[in-house]
C-alpha cells in the first residue's frame, strides 16, 4: 500500500472543534522534509458541510524553514460555483477540498518546516469547517 502513495511526502488534518472555526484558531502543521532535491505540490486541505455560509474562503498560510525564513500568503479560495454547488469530493455530510498553495517547490534545506492556517473571514467563528489541514506531495517528471 506505501508503494502507491510514494509521493506524498505529508498529509494531515487538524479537527476543528465543534465545526466552528475561530478567527483565533491557527492550525499549525510540523512537516519533516528530507528531500531537497524533489519539486513538490502545497496544498491546504479543507472539509466543510453543508454549515457553512460562503461560497468562497480567505485564508492565511505562513510558511516557516528550518532557519527562521517565513513567507505568508493571503489567498481566496471558490467552494462553489454561481448556482451553489460545492466543489471537492462529497463523502456523507462533509466535502473535502483539495486547495492548492504552492507549485514546483523545492524545499532549500532538509529539517522540519512549520506551517500555519488561519481563516480570514469577516466571522469570528466560522460555522461548517470540520477540519484543516496540509498535503505536500512530490510532483511527477
């Protein structure tokens, strides 16, 4: 089973408590990074329901390198299209999202890189986000 998945290199969500992200609340993702040499794919990872009120997102991601260098990104992200219908993959209750973050990274120096999402939606708790989380996989030659 590890063969097929050979090139994620991490994948983890965090719960968000009671489905209701708050303006306060970074996740932190800790992702140990070996490969210096691989160019990789960032993505955020975002399950909501149907709670949720918007049609789009605004997040927050600071990236943080073994050294201290920090890179911060404020980015929108569309969870549906005009008519409503929501983007991502529909398991149950929940749709998960895929968002993409970063392309042809290659990570600098091996070690372990922090990585922080954080909402910023004009809501202090924003209701329908079940959980978030970060995928970085190796792209492919």
């Amino acid at each position: 089973m590890t063969a097929c998945n050979s090139h994620v290199v991490f994948d983890d969500n965090t719960n968000i408590a009671q489905a209701a992200w708050s303006k306060e609340e970074a996740v932190a993702m800790i992702v140990p990074i070996t490969d210096t040499l691989s160019h990789c794919a960032i993505y955020v990872n975002l399950r909501h329901n149907e709670d949720y009120l918007y049609d789009n997102i605004f997040l927050e991601v600071i990236a943080v390198s073994p050294k201290g260098a920090r890179v911060s990104d404020t980015l929108e992200y569309r969870l549906a299209d005009e008519r409503g219908k929501w983007f991502g993959q529909s398991g149950g209750q929940w749709y998960d999202c895929r968002l993409p973050f970063r392309s042809d990274v290659q990570f600098s120096t091996s070690g372990t890189y922090l990585f922080y999402i954080r909402q910023l939606m004009r809501q202090d708790a924003l209701p329908g986000v079940g959980s978030v989380g970060l995928r970085v996989v190796k792209m492919k030659d």
